[in-house]
C-alpha cells in the first residue's frame, strides 16, 4: 500500500467563522490525501502583503478565505 500524498488547506479569514473552523479540523478528511489544516488569522491593517510572508500560507496547497 503507497503512502497518500499530503495537501495543505489553509483557512483565511478576519473573523473566524466556527462552523467552518469545526469542519475543517475535525470532519473533513480525504480518502486521497492526508490533510494538514491551518488557520491564518487576516489583519486588514497589515494589509494583504502580510499574507504573502506567512509561512502557512506559502505551504498552502488549497486556500479558503471569507473577508
């Protein structure tokens, strides 16, 4: 048995939303692939440069955000 290919999903948002968050770290899984969750809290002030400088970000395979 081949090992499964891992994905990176990162969750972007300025006010996380729970019901997401939840989903995300404790449902969701992937018959194909071992998932690794992050979350990535966005600082409007800091402006989204800031994002790029993040290393969970740049590692992202997969990218959801809600702001």
């Amino acid at each position: 048995m081949s090992e499964k290919e891992k994905i990176n999903i990162v969750y972007i948002d300025d006010d996380r939303d729970e019901a997401i968050s939840e989903y995300l770290s404790e449902d969701y899984q992937n018959e194909r692939y071992n998932v690794e969750y992050k979350e990535v809290g966005f600082e409007g002030d800091k402006g989204y440069e800031s994002l790029l400088d993040s290393p969970e970000v740049a590692s992202a395979n997969v990218y959801i955000n809600r702001f």
